[in-house]
C-alpha cells in the first residue's frame, strides 16, 4: 500500500506516522526520515518504509534514490512531501492531506484505489463510532 501524506512544515505528518506505527504495536523510537531520506520499521508479514522526500531538489532525484523497488506487494509506503517526486512516484493508494486548524490539525483522506478507499472508510467508521 503506498500513502502519501501532504502538508506543510508542521503539519503532522511525521507525528501521525509515529500513531500509525503505534496503532500497529511498534513502540520503538519513530523519528522523521528529514535527513536519512528513509526509516524502515520492519513486521512479520510486511515492511513499513516512512519516506521524507522534503530534500529532493528535483524530481529525478527519485530514480536516483534507487527507492522504487521497495514500493511491493510486502510493504506500506508513507511518503511525506510526494510533490517533490512529482511524476516520478507510484500513485497513492491513499492520500492524507493535512492542515494546521488551530490548535488542532484537519486530515483529509482520498481512497484512490479499492484498497485505499476501504482504508479512509475504517478510519472513518473508527472515528465516529468513538
């Protein structure tokens, strides 16, 4: 599955990384891949990659990374700042564009797949039911 998380500097993109990956019982440190480019959190029948592509100064930076290929039926791909690959990137099965609101944030999900639209529907369904 690959998400990509849109917003600015700020905006929550890491931090709802670390919820996700606490959600999924990881309890390690999560810290923001800003200058390693990548941080991959390892489970038993996939791999989470949490990509920040906020230093790519050029699309074609992408294929440069050699970053592709991890994008596989066996693992979850986040990848804050997309635009900066623009072209380059496989299509979000699930886009979360988020927005400072307050003191709060604003998260808007797009399923652009089956896959991803059943995704924003369970975060959904989990939201109004508690």
């Amino acid at each position: 599955m690959t998400i990509w998380l849109s917003g600015d500097l700020g905006a929550g993109k890491t931090t709802l990384t670390r919820g996700l990956l606490r959600g999924l019982n990881f309890f390690g440190r999560v810290k923001s891949p800003t200058y390693t480019l990548l941080e991959i959190y390892p489970f038993s029948s996939f791999n989470l990659y949490h990509f920040d592509l906020y230093r790519f100064a050029d699309p074609i930076e992408w294929e440069e990374s050699g970053f592709r290929e991890l994008f596989n039926a066996q693992s979850v791909c986040l990848v804050e700042w997309p635009e900066k690959a623009e072209g380059m990137l496989p299509q979000p099965d699930l886009l979360i564009q988020l927005d400072l609101a307050g003191d709060g944030r604003l998260a808007r999900l797009s399923g652009n797949t089956e896959e991803g639209r059943r995704c924003a529907q369970n975060v959904m369904e989990s939201y109004l039911s508690g």
